[in-house]
C-alpha cells in the first residue's frame, strides 16, 4: 500500500479518496439573465426587478436522469448540486421559504429530482448550500450585498437579526438531510470579512461588513450535519475546519497540508469548463480537451479529487458546449480511468519524466505514467529497472517494449545512464488518445 495518509477527520473519506471525480451543478434563477451566478450582486439589482427571474422560472426541459446519465458517462462518480446559491433561492420545497422552485411556473422540486436520478445511476449524492442569502430579511447587508450601495441601505439594514437567519439556516439545512436519504457531501460556501478583498466596507455595517463562523453559528451547525447524517463529509468553507479542503479555479502544485500540523489533507479541486460557474451564454474562455484532462490527471497526481462543474441553462439542459466537455471525459475515462479511480500520487521514489504525471494504485501494485507531451520513439524514466514487470498502453492493453539500463539501439552505443534506468520504446506516432497512459505493472 501507497504509505500516504491523510489528517483523520469526522467524516468518512474513504470511498472519496478512491472515486476521485465528481460533478458540481451551479443551477438557480441566475440560469436565466444567463451573465453568471453573482449578477444580483455584480449588477446590484435589487429584489423587484430580480423577482423577474423568479416569476418566468421554468426549466421545462430539464431531466435529471439525463444529467445523471452524462455524469456516470464522464467517469464521474458523486456529484454536487446548488439546493440554494447566494441568491437565496431554493431548489427544494422548504417550509422556511416561498423563495423555492415549487412556487415558479416549473412547480416541482429540483433537489427530490436530482437525488432520485443520480442515486438511480450509482452515484454518491452530495448538497451545496449557500451561507449567503441575498434575498433573506434577516441576512445582514455586507460587503457583498446588492443592496450595499443603496441610498437607504442603512434604514434596509435596520433590525436584521444574523441569529434569526442561521436558525433559519439549521432549519433548510435539516430538511435537506431529513427528507433526501443518505447524503455523502454537504458544502457550504462560503466565509469572509471585509479585510479580504471581498467588497466595500461602510462603517454602518453590521459583523464589520462580512460573515465567519461566528455568524453562522457555524459549531452548532456543522454538528447538527453530523448529526443528522453520520459519517458525512463536510468542506471547510463555514470558517472552522471540517473534513475537506476546497481550492476553487487554480491549479495546486502539491498536495495541500494542514497550516498548523503539517498533516496531509483531503483535498478537492473546484473547476469549471469555463470562467463561470452559473450559464454564461456569452462566456467565451472554455477550456481545451487537453487541459480538462490534465486538471483531472494533476489533481489526482497530488493526491486531490477534482469537482468539474456544469451550469444549465434557462430551459435546464447542459448546453452544447458542456456536453462536448463532457464528452473528452468519456471518451478519455472510458479507456484511462484506471490511471484515476482507486489512485493517488506517487510514492516519492518514482520521479515524473519531463513532460509527464505519475498517479499510482493506493494498493502500490500498479504505476500510471500519463503522457502529456508525447514523446519521439523513447522515453526514459529512473529509478525503475528493478521495480518493473511488465508495461502497456491503458487505452488498448498493447504491450510497450522497454529496456533496462540501455536503449536498446545501437545508437545509444557509448552513452553512460544513471543506474536503475528504464527506456520505453514508444510508437513514433502518438495514439489517438488526448493523453495516453503507460501502465506499468510493478514488482
């Protein structure tokens, strides 16, 4: 086995150090200006002519089995939905709200959807849910808050009670984790004060213009989540620490430790197919196939799962250019989700190739040497020659000739390599695969 172990958290990790990959869904009434999930805020509109939005909300073509279908196709294995974003509007049917789905023109509940449909295919169900809530009466007006640059934002203000809201929160928060089954993940997102560069501080500001652990009665929360559902696995977005760390839209370079222990953490990476998380029509940065692949490739190299987010549209479907994202996942995984599944990183004695990713099996029998630079006829790898037994292509199981402490060629007559030196005989014409994966079977 892999020697390397996670910092030991309340929740059950286990199963989501092997799946690796799961799909976020960032869907509300901000689908429908379809300019991003924080136009309400980015545009400060305010509550009537939001309510727009709300008053023509019908996805009339949204299926959930055939968002399910499309995860399970792109090797995703859990998934994550937005039950309510900053907005404050509900998916589900609370009883704590008018401002939920079951009261627009669609009239049905999004989240009983989802779950049924994604559980129906296999996957781990997982919740998001926003602590902001722009549209609530009690949420305090802070430093992210549309309504912050109004002329009467003070009189708005007035009264807000930030105790009401989090009980208002425990309130959804319980009926998202009594009435849907087993949930696996439970995400709240997200804390911050005014010193971070969040928004514009005015002294009449209630908590000092942002919201933290404090505000959210955040320990009181989180042990209502374990509570209710044991074995849960919570992020750290609420201001305390939790079971799982959550870089958003950057890359890590290695394997995220805690601050204080030095503890390996259990990590996931939060990305979109392009710069926006909610449906964007007219966002144009989508990500190359290449680079979707190597999100997922280096995350789980450094020992992180990746969480690839879809935003649907107005009308609930995945629009063209997700599904064609989706699609280099499935046809990359389909062939290549060994190197992925049930894989972490490297142990520290295999050294990366220039150009190259190594994931390894958690059981340490099998190392993945994904080729994100193909290179011409060889490719040499240290350190290996006394570990190796046998290596393959992963796309189609065909055999690669390797050498040990030699090319092999006649041209490499006179050279000196480092001892321990494997030199695989590559096919000069890279394979029609995004990103091929030499697997190599170890000792």
């Amino acid at each position: 086995m892999t020697s390397y172990v996670t910092k030991k958290t309340p929740g059950n990790t286990d199963w989501f150090e092997m799946d690796r990959f799961g799909m976020f869904i960032h869907f509300g009434l901000y689908a429908m200006p379809a300019r991003q999930e924080w136009i309400k805020t980015f545009e400060n509109i305010p509550e009537e002519k939001y309510d727009k939005y709300f008053k023509h909300f019908n996805p009339d073509m949204l299926d959930a089995k055939k968002w399910a279908k499309m995860a399970k196709a792109a090797g995703m294995k859990y998934a994550v939905l937005t039950t309510k974003h900053h907005e404050g509007f509900c998916l589900f049917d609370s009883k704590f709200t008018d401002y939920k789905s079951t009261n627009t023109p669609f009239g049905r509940d999004i989240v009983r959807e989802y779950v049924d449909a994604f559980r129906a295919e296999g996957l781990k169900i997982g919740f998001y849910y926003s602590l902001i809530d722009w549209h609530h009466p009690e949420f305090p007006i802070d430093v992210l808050h549309p309504r912050k640059f109004d002329d009467d934002a003070v009189e708005q203000d007035r009264g807000r009670d930030m105790k009401k809201y989090a009980e208002y929160m425990r309130n959804q928060v319980t009926e998202l984790l009594t009435n849907y089954g087993e949930i696996s993940i439970m995400w709240y997102d997200f804390s911050y004060d005014k010193y971070n560069g969040c928004g514009t501080y005015m002294d009449w500001m209630q908590h000092d213009g942002g919201k933290g652990a404090k505000e959210w009665e955040a320990e009181e929360l989180i042990a209502l989540t374990r509570r209710l559902q044991p074995g849960i696995i919570i992020d750290n977005r609420t201001g305390l620490e939790a079971d799982l760390w959550t870089p958003e839209q950057f890359q890590p370079t290695k394997w995220l430790t805690h601050p204080q222990t030095g503890e390996l953490v259990t990590w996931e990476a939060c990305q979109t197919f392009s710069g926006s998380w909610g449906y964007h029509r007219d966002e144009m940065t989508w990500k190359s196939p290449k680079m979707l692949i190597e999100l997922l490739v280096n995350t789980v190299s450094l020992g992180g799962n990746l969480l690839m987010n879809v935003g649907p549209d107005a009308r609930g479907n995945f629009d063209s250019r997700a599904q064609k994202a989706l699609e280099v996942y499935e046809n990359w995984m389909k062939y290549n989700g060994r190197s992925i599944y049930g894989c972490t990183m490297a142990e520290p004695n295999f050294k990366a190739p220039e150009g190259t990713r190594l994931t390894q099996s958690v059981d340490s029998k099998r190392l993945y040497i994904h080729l994100k630079e193909y290179p011409f006829a060889f490719l040499e790898m240290e350190d290996l020659a006394d570990k190796i037994e046998y290596a393959q292509f992963l796309h189609d199981g065909s055999e690669i000739i390797y050498t040990c402490n030699s090319t092999g060629h006649f041209s490499g007559e006179g050279q000196t390599f480092k001892d321990n030196m494997v030199f695989f005989r590559l096919p000069p014409i890279k394979p029609d695969v995004e990103i091929p994966v030499i697997e190599v079977f170890l000792k």
